[in-house]
C-alpha cells in the first residue's frame, strides 16, 4: 500500500529546518484573542484582498500607525499639549493663555466632532476656552 502514495514528501530536510529556523528568528508572534466570527472574518476579508490574515493585520496595524501620526502632527492642540506643564488637576490660573496666535492654530471645523481634540484644548487651555470655541463653532455652522 505505501508503494501507491502519490507524493514523496518527506517533511523538512535538515537543511530546508535550519533556513526556516534562519528565516524565522526575526520573527515575534503576539497573541490576540478574538471570537471566532471574527476570526472568520478577517480571514475572509483577507482571501478577498489576495492576501493571508497576518498580512492583512500587519497592513491593518501600519496603516493605523500612519493614520494616528499624521492625525498627531495635524494637531494644533496636541503639539500645544507638549509645551504645557503636565499636571493632573489644573486650577483656572495653571492653563496657557488663549492668544490670537493661538485661535489660528485651532480647526474650529473639527473640534465639534472630535473628543480628543477637545480634551487636549481643555489640558492645554482649560474648560473655560474650550467652551468659547465650541460655541465659535455652533455659530459657523449655523451660518454655513
């Protein structure tokens, strides 16, 4: 009977595991836990683009990292953020004064739709100046 198998495969040889062990050593796994329709998903996502799951989650994690660097380096109010002195509770006096200068640097247009952005304004500047341009926006978008 083993005389009509079809394929003589026999595995790795030595020197096919040590080019793969080679290969391999650049390598880290990282586990993530997931159910399993969303494993199927992913998989499935992944077959449609060409691709096999681990590519797709490294292009998901790239691409990601690249969204939130340049959505930090758009932020006026994160690189604000950098200059303030970092303290847990703020009392009205310990907040950056709101200049001009500083009210071109703010996207009025994003600041309604996007909480992070308006939790660095109130790090950087307080309640008080987000709330004015808050409702700076409300009013541009009722006349826009």
């Amino acid at each position: 009977m083993s005389e009509n198998k079809k394929t003589k495969y026999r595995g790795f040889t030595p020197a096919q595991a040590e080019a793969h062990k080679r290969y391999m050593k650049d390598f880290v796994e990282i586990k993530v836990r997931m159910k399993a329709d969303k494993r199927t998903l992913i998989q499935e996502h992944a077959a449609n683009m060409g691709e096999s799951a681990t590519a797709f989650i490294n292009r998901a994690i790239d691409e990601a990292i690249e969204h939130d660097t340049q959505k930090q380096e758009e932020s006026p109010a994160l690189e604000l953020k950098s200059e303030a002195p970092h303290t847990s509770q703020k009392k009205p006096g310990q907040f950056k004064p709101f200049t001009e200068s500083d009210a071109k640097k703010i996207d009025i247009t994003r600041l309604p739709k996007d909480i992070r952005y308006q939790m660095d304004i109130i790090e950087v500047y307080g309640r008080d100046v987000l709330a004015s341009l808050l409702d700076k926006a409300r009013k541009e978008n009722k006349e826009g």
